[in-house]
C-alpha cells in the first residue's frame, strides 16, 4: 500500500515552541518542557514533573472575544491546523469536501467536562453552565478546526491510547486511498487537566517520587496536512515528505497496563518497513517511542537492536514534551523537517524516518516517512 | 490498486432498554415497545426530566466477580453483546489468526458514570476507587473486547459524539477492504452518566416524556444506553467458512458541517452531502434506496433539518421511502446510536420488516417524510441507508445491503 499520501504542511503549538520551526529547532537544541509540578498543580499526587504550555495564548490569530468560545485544546488544534493549512498553500474553498481532518487525543474536552460536572455534582443539575457542554465532547477542537478552515469532508476524532495520532494518520491515509478526500489534516491534540491527571497517577501511569517508571505527561497540538500526492503535484504543492507505511499490532492486555511484548513491537515495525516496502538499512532516522515507561523502554531498544544493529540516529521527542496522544503528532512534525530540512540531521545517510509510538492497552503503531522528491 | 475487498456482516450482538440478545430487541423493536421510563441509574429527582431509556439486564454472567468490579457498566455492555455477536457469527478464536482480527468501536461517554462517582468522592474530599477513575475514557472497551477475546489486530476507537459508532463501522469497514485486517469487531458501547444526562438538560433538549421523532409536537430527544455490536469480515473468507452472511456494509459518508457546534445546517445542505458522499461509496443510485434509518433525535431542529438533507440527498424519493427512528423505543444511546441502529437495519435488510417510528400522533409539514408511523411494516429492503448526526457537525451515513449473488 505505498503512495499514502504526501505531508505538504506542517502545525505545532506546544511548550517548546508555538510554530514547527521553533519547536524543531529548539528540540534539537536539547531543550525541555518538563519541569517540576508546583504544589498546587501536585496535590495529592505522587508525580513530581509535568510540561504544560504555560502562558500560552490564542492572541493573536485568535482575537479574544471569540478565543473564550473554544476550550484550550480546541485553540491548540485551531492554531496548528491553520500553520498545516497556510504551509501547504492548499485552497480550501476550491473543493471544500475534498479537505478533512483526523485528530487523534487522550484528553481533549478534559476542562470543559470537568467544569461542567463540578457544578453539577457539588451544587446542582439545574445550575451546570449549558456553555461548556458542547465542548465536553472529545471531537470539540477538530471539529471547531472544521468550522473555523471550513472543512468539508471527513472529520473524526480517535482516541486509542498513545498510538491516537498514528492511529488518526491511518484514518486520513485510508481516507485519501478510497477517495473520500484530497487532503487531510492529520494530527493529534492534548490538554493538561489537573482531575485526568490524578486518575493517571492512581492507575500507577505517572513518573514521580514513588515510581521511577512512568510518563510525565505534556501538552499541545501538532498536525501535517497529507494530500494525495497526484493531486498536490497537480496544483503545484511541493511536498515536505512522503508516508510511505504503517504498521500496527495489537496485544490483549487490561486498558490501563503496558505491555513490553517484544513480538508486537517488531510486528508494528516491521509491519511498517514492509509497508513501505524498504529495509532496516533505508532508515536513517528514529523517532522512538520511547516516553520513560522502563520496560517498555527496554523492549523497543532491544527490537531496535535487533532489526537495526546499530540503532540509527534517534531524537527522543517525548524527553522534551512529554507523553501523551498529541507527542505522536510531534513525532511526525520532527520527521516531516528532518526529511525536509537539506542541512537536516540525516543528511548524508539514508532520509528515511522511522516514527515509534506504542501505548498501554496493547496498542501498537510505527510509520515510516521518506523524502518526497 | 487491487479490487476492492467487499465486507459483510456475520455477527450481531445488542444490549438494550427493550432487550438484551439480538433476538430479544428485535421482537421488542418490531412490536413497538417503549424503553424510555423512570430509572434509577443515578438520582434524577433534581434534573429537568426523569425518565431515560436505561438497561435492566446486562447478561454478564460469564464475567467472574472480579472481572465485573474491575470493569466499567460501558464495559460490561459490549463485552456481553460482543459475545453474542461472535458466538452469532461462529467465529472460534483459537482457529483463527488472532493478528487479522480487530477491534474498532464508536464510544465518548463510555464508562464515565463510574468516573463520576469517583471525581465526586474527589471533590469532597474522599478518596475513591482507583480502578474506577479512568472509566471515561472510551478506548477501554476495545482494549478490553480484545484481551477478552484474544485479537491482535488494529484496535481504534472513534469518539465523534453521536455519529461515533456510525464512523467506527466505517473505519472497520476500510480497514478490511484495504487488507489491514480480515475481521474486525465494531459497534460501541455507551451508558447514562449525570454529564449527558445534566447536559442536554442544560440545552433543554430533552422531553420529559418519552421522545416523538417527526410529530409536529415533538419537543426534545429521550437519552438511552446501549450496546451494539457487529463482526465485520471480508466477503470471501466469510462464505469460504460457511459463516451466517446476514448483510453486506456496501460503504459509508463522513462529512464536516464546518456549520455550528451543536446546531444542524436547516438547509439540510450539510446532512444531504453526508448521505450523498455514502451513497457514492457504496455505488447505489438514490432509487436504490429502500429504508432509511434515521438519525430522528426529535428535537425540533435535528427532525427538519434531517429531512431537508434526505431531500437534498435523495430527491422526491425522500418522501416515499419508509423512514423510521428507533430512538422512539430506546432513546438517543448516543455514541452507541449509530451502532446500535445499524445493528437494527441489518435485521430490517434482513427480514423485510421494517421497525416502526412510535409515539407519532401529529403531522409536521417540515417533517413530510413516510415514518413507519406506531406499527411496524412488511417490504422488500434491499438498500438500507443509517444517519448519524453528531455535536460538532460530524455528519455521518451508513449503508447496508441485501446480499448480492
């Protein structure tokens, strides 16, 4: 199944950066979010770190007044998918049905749900504010990114643990193959909620004083546009990069524990590679999964190891953003520009970017970028 | 490109306010019975309205205790109607090759009335039960259906509010005609919670008595809780095995309103290119189209904006083709409706009985549809189209077909 589609734009509002070329270049900086949790953000958790977008504002692609309808994920995802849009240069209004949008999210409508319920449950039914209602629905930012670009064609919403925005690019790459839509956003967003993160550290999911395996979890929205390829050469696009596979696998396992299966990583990835229909030696460059979890760490080292040898050049994103749906997003933003980038990281090597991204669940997902040209 | 692999249905499985077992609902269903009553899932004395379509009999026996204290209500639900479903389409996981089966499910409530107990004894000061916290999040079920039943495919959850399941059916569907899987499992699983339930009160898009699609007095949606499950597999392998081909999913229409949050497009424009993009996916002409499905909430907006958009879809034919709302039975089961409703419309395909819209006392002329009005009917279906319209603006449609030769 090569010709998946071709990336012609890219988004990314995050703590390191709020466009793609801030947030590239000061990952490869070796810059961090994660910082420690204050007091109040802490609780009574056991997770000590955290990488928040702190003092992020919509201002001013989004005027005030109208940023107060959105909730936070919904002005990330609007933000990035405006970036993904005016990169490719794609004109949405000559064919509106032909451009959709897939989001992937582990926590989007997390703000509005629990403000709604809070009032709900401590004072009453009758008093819960109808305003933030609509947005308690995860499907909230890519659906106001549907209103706000004008979006006509497919739009859903996956969430299916870490692998969600992987996940979300299979969606639009099946929705550019069956010809439901030239062009997709793809990508994924996440939002920090004090409630959903003290569900994580109680389910043992949080790297803290008491647990030295765990994510620190982050936030953001990070989104390319993937076009059919005939159909951006044909208007003149010239494309960032090309996904050429995916793989995914799957292990029965409870929702909330990991499971470090060596088989499903080597599946996931090999799956990819033949997808693509490229060798271990085409690949110069790894995006790991990778996001402080031990064993689950250890697992994709040793499969790296072993279909690899000597591991190519490898940038651990999530050890500068966190982890969370939306770092998959980010994984594929840092592909698509090394790809692109000339004076880039692989340059010299093979260009071909490996993207990791394995959940709890047993959720298994890789993808495999290359140059377009 | 290699032909395209077809994709039929092999396996039903449901758990509803008329019914639990496919069977059961059915006849329910077909006889007209009401789900929508008093419950007594939460408190619901100090909400706008009282009565939801909720389930009284979830056939979990074959769950352990520990199993059942572990597990979300969602949970229970579609692991009992996956059973059944798969138990229906004969198919035996320790033959098969576990890698090609996949789970994809529609959900967004899920299990969020455990959650709520949990952040309640939160926000008091308490502490509650870990294993119940994170029951809101929808992509548990299909964890679970997998670890259940031992598959290793591609697991997705789709979470589109109500147009959830519909779009997971879809999903399923293009992963098995692309080759990503042979069978996938698909549906969802959605119950009350106090933030659905507090929430379309809030909107005050609720009826207090049991919901009218299409009358001219209908004054809001009744909320349910549902699920459905059906096993979809590639057409070949289905009658190489001799399993029980109850329908084909002939393809499905995804579309962005890009129009209003929560309110439908009146103009139908936005509904009508959501049917229409299903219809070409599936290869049927409007005149093909035997029975609609409908998305029929009954509040005032959804019911004349959805004809609007089956007019602009399906021309004059809109008028005559039988058009039914089950949610007139069980209520709006939410992400689970699009499911649950499909589940419907393959028996309706099936059988030729098509299951009748009640409750339906006063014409309305902005709602001039044939909608199987209080008593079900006899007639050939050979094309079947389900709607599902979400918050959002995610606008989906769904169509089922006869067995072709």
């Amino acid at each position: 199944m090569a010709h998946r589609g071709v990336v012609t734009g890219t988004g990314a509002v995050s703590a390191l950066g709020r466009t793609p070329a801030d947030f590239y270049r000061r990952l490869l900086a070796g810059e961090t979010a994660i910082r420690p949790m204050t007091a109040e953000e802490r609780g009574v958790m056991q997770a000590t770190h955290v990488a928040r977008y702190d003092g992020f504002s919509p201002q001013p692609e989004i005027p005030a007044m109208k940023a107060r309808r959105f909730d936070r994920g919904s002005q990330f995802a609007i933000l990035a998918c405006q970036q993904a849009l005016r990169e490719s240069g794609l004109d949405v209004a000559a064919d509106p049905e032909a451009v959709g949008i897939a989001l992937g999210t582990g926590s989007a409508g997390a703000g509005a749900l629990t403000e709604f319920l809070k009032v709900l449950l401590l004072e009453s039914p009758e008093a819960a504010p109808p305003f933030h209602f609509p947005n308690t629905v995860a499907n909230a930012p890519a659906s106001q990114v549907s209103i706000e670009l004008k979006l006509y064609g497919p739009n859903v919403t996956i969430t299916q643990k870490d692998p969600s925005a992987l996940n979300a690019l299979l969606f639009a790459s099946l929705a550019l193959s069956t010809g439901r839509a030239r062009a997709m956003l793809a990508g994924a967003v996440d939002e920090w909620n004090a409630y959903y993160a003290l569900g994580f550290d109680r389910v043992g999911a949080l790297r803290g004083a008491k647990r030295s395996s765990g994510i620190v979890q982050g936030e953001g929205a990070f989104a390319v546009m993937l076009e059919d390829e005939e159909s951006a050469r044909s208007r003149g696009a010239r494309p960032l990069a090309r996904l050429s596979g995916i793989g995914t696998a799957g292990v029965p396992t409870e929702p909330y524990l990991f499971a470090p299966d060596a088989a499903a990583v080597e599946r996931a990835v090999r799956g990819a590679l033949e997808d693509a229909g490229v060798a271990a030696g085409d690949v110069g460059l790894l995006l790991p999964s990778r996001n402080g979890v031990s064993e689950m760490d250890r697992v994709e080292a040793e499969v790296v190891r072993k279909i690899f040898g000597r591991p190519p050049r490898t940038i651990a994103v999530k050890d500068a953003i966190g982890e969370m749906a939306a770092a998959g997003g980010a994984q594929l933003v840092t592909a698509v520009r090394a790809i692109a980038d000339p004076q880039g990281l692989v340059n010299g090597g093979p260009r071909r970017a490996l993207v990791n991204s394995f959940g709890a669940g047993g959720n298994f997902f890789a993808a495999i970028l290359e140059p377009a040209s | 490109m290699h032909k395209q692999r077809r994709v039929v249905v092999t396996g039903l499985g449901a758990v509803t306010s008329i019914g639990s077992g496919v069977a059961a609902f059915w006849r329910s269903l077909l006889a007209g019975v009401c789900g929508i009553r008093p419950f007594d899932l939460f408190d619901p004395t100090r909400y706008r309205t009282q009565t939801a379509g909720a389930v009284t009999d979830i056939p979990d026996d074959f769950l352990s205790a520990a199993d059942k204290r572990r597990m979300s209500r969602a949970d229970r639900m579609g692991l009992a109607a996956a059973r059944e479903a798969l138990e229906a389409a004969g198919l035996d996981a320790s033959r098969e090759d576990p890698r090609r089966i996949g789970v994809i499910l529609g959900g967004g409530t899920s299990g969020l009335l455990d959650s709520e107990a949990f952040f309640e004894t939160h926000l008091r000061g308490g502490e509650g039960r870990p294993s119940r916290v994170l029951n809101h999040l929808p992509d548990a079920i299909t964890d679970r259906v997998a670890q259940r039943f031992g598959f290793e495919g591609i697991k997705s959850t789709v979470t589109t509010a109500c147009s959830s399941a519909a779009n997971a059916l879809g999903y399923a569907h293009d992963a098995i005609a692309a080759g990503l899987a042979d069978v996938v499992v698909t549906g969802g699983s959605d119950v009350l919670a106090r933030l659905t339930y507090g929430g379309f009160n809030s909107l005050r898009s609720v009826d207090p008595d049991p919901c009218r699609p299409f009358d001219r007095e209908r004054k809001g949606l009744s909320i349910g809780e549902a699920a459905g499950i059906l096993v979809f597999e590639e057409a070949e392998r289905a009658r190489r095995r001799g399993a029980p081909i109850r329908a084909e999913f002939l393809g499905y229409g995804v579309t962005s309103d890009a129009y209003h949050m929560t309110a439908p497009d009146p103009s139908g424009a936005a509904g009508g290119r959501a049917i229409r993009a299903a219809l070409k996916a599936a290869g049927v002409n409007a005149e093909d189209v035997d029975y609609v499905n409908a998305h029929g909430t009954a509040t005032p907006q959804n019911d004349s904006a959805e004809t609007a958009a089956l007019k602009e879809a399906l021309g004059d034919r809109a008028r005559r083709v039988p058009t039914s709302s089950i949610k007139s039975m069980i209520g709006h089961c939410l992400c689970a409706s699009g499911a649950i409703e499909a589940v419907a419309t393959v028996l309706t395909v099936e059988s030729g009985e098509i299951p009748p819209t009640i409750h339906y006392e006063n014409p309305d002329p902005a709602c001039d549809l044939d909608c199987v009005p209080n008593e079900a009917r006899r007639a050939p279906v050979d094309v079947a189209v389900s709607n599902s319209f979400a918050f959002g603006g995610n606008s989906t449609a769904v169509v089922i077909g006869a067995l072709r030769p």
